[in-house]
C-alpha cells in the first residue's frame, strides 16, 4: 500500500514540476528548493522520532551522504528535470519503469542480490528487465500516428515538416537525459541500502541526505544560473512545486 501510494504521489510530482518548469522555474532552484524544504521537514521529524539515536557519524557515512546528494539531487532531480522539460509527464513516468531494471542490475554487480538463471525468480527479474529496457527503447526511438489534433489538416501539414525533426530531437535528447537521471537514481538507492545498514536511523539520514543534495545544487545553481530572479518565489505553482517535492 506504501508503495502504490507513492506512485501515485510520483505521478503528481512530474505533473507539477512539469507545469512550473513551462512557468518559466530554473530547473537548478527547483532542486535547491526541494532539498532545503525537504531538510528543514525531516529534520523535525528526526528530531522527534530520532532523538535518542546513539548511531555514530563516521568518515565513511559523511563520505556516502555526500554521494548521496550528489547523485540524488545534482544527477539524479537535476537532469529528471532537464528531461522532463523536452518530454511529458507520461513519457517520463513511463521510462521511470527502468529504475527497478537498472537497479536491479547494478544490485546483481554489487553483489547485494545473486543471479540465478536456473531459478524462476530470477528469470522473471532478467525478463522483466529486457521488457523495460524494450519498452524505453520503442517509447524514444518510436514516433506514432496522432491520435486527436486541434489543428486543421492544411497547418498540420505546413507545420509537420519544419518541426518533427525538431520533435525528434527534443524526445531523443530528452530520453537520454532522464536515462541518465535513472542509472543516478538506481545507484542512489543502492548506496542508501549500504548507508542505512552503517547507519540506522531513517529519518535522519534523509534529512543529511537533503542537506548535502541542498549544499551541491546551491552551489551547482550558483555556477549555472546567475539570475538572483531565479529565486523568486510567488503564491503559485512556482511554490507549490518545491513544497510538493518536500512531501514526495
């Protein structure tokens, strides 16, 4: 039920981040928002639930949440946005289903899951797997017929040629970026599995996570986006976006 629940959260969340990017939000302060409200939300949370951990921060912990801000936050929200921007919220769900594949083989590499091909769980997991990267493949490479248009035949056909080209090349460009993005994520969940065995203690190892990815995307947004604008926050979806991705 957690987990249904949170796709459902997830499919809200394209859907908002894809309205306030076509607003005119930089794609970096997005980022930067979205993991400085999530640190201040789960550090509460950690200091209420989490108060009397005894776990200790070592070296090697501090070394894996700043990897894991890294590739959450700079790699993984940072070019799920960019992506997110030349496609749709649908496309991008939809290639979402590659998280599991990929994170399945990067576990299988690091030897955290074992691969045998003689077992049906096993099978089911490698064909599962070529089924996701087929469907990821056939969605980008794959353009179809509209299926409803709000132009007339005559514009479609004037506007056709000049931009389904233009049209390709976003999508393929597009795809790449929130592939990448998911290879980020798998390996970000893979890391967090080996942090949270050093470290158990949930709530606040998110809230170091946020603050590390909060630190990275600040400084990223700094060197990328120089507009001090950028940062305006107004009461629409502009707000709405980063308050949104604190609760996903």
């Amino acid at each position: 039920m957690y987990c249904i629940f949170s796709n459902f959260c997830f499919a809200g969340y394209n859907i908002v981040s894809k309205i306030s990017l076509d607003k005119g939000m930089s794609r970096y302060v997005l980022v930067a928002y979205g993991h400085a409200f999530g640190t201040l939300a789960t550090a509460l949370l950690a200091y209420l639930f989490e108060r009397n951990n005894k776990s200790k921060l070592s070296v090697a912990i501090l070394r894996n949440v700043f990897f894991l801000g890294l590739l959450g936050a700079v790699l993984g929200r940072t070019l799920f946005y960019a992506g997110l921007e030349y496609t749709s919220p649908a496309f991008a769900s939809a290639l979402g289903n590659l998280i599991p594949s990929i994170t399945f083989i990067l576990a299988v590499l690091c030897r955290m899951e074992k691969l045998d091909i003689y077992k049906r769980s096993s099978q089911v997991k490698m064909l599962g797997t070529i089924i996701a990267f087929g469907g990821a493949t056939l969605m980008t490479l794959y353009k179809g017929h509209p299926v409803i248009s709000f132009h007339s035949q005559h514009s479609h056909q004037h506007t056709t040629g000049s931009k389904s080209v233009l049209l390709d090349k976003d999508l393929i460009k597009g795809s790449l970026m929130l592939m990448v993005s998911y290879i980020s994520l798998s390996a970000f969940y893979i890391l967090q599995t080996i942090t949270i065995k050093m470290y158990p203690a949930p709530l606040t190892l998110t809230s170091l996570t946020c603050l590390s990815g909060t630190i990275l995307s600040t400084i990223m947004t700094a060197i990328l986006d120089h507009k001090a604008s950028s940062w305006k926050l107004s009461w629409n979806i502009t707000l709405l976006a980063p308050i949104y991705s604190v609760c996903f």
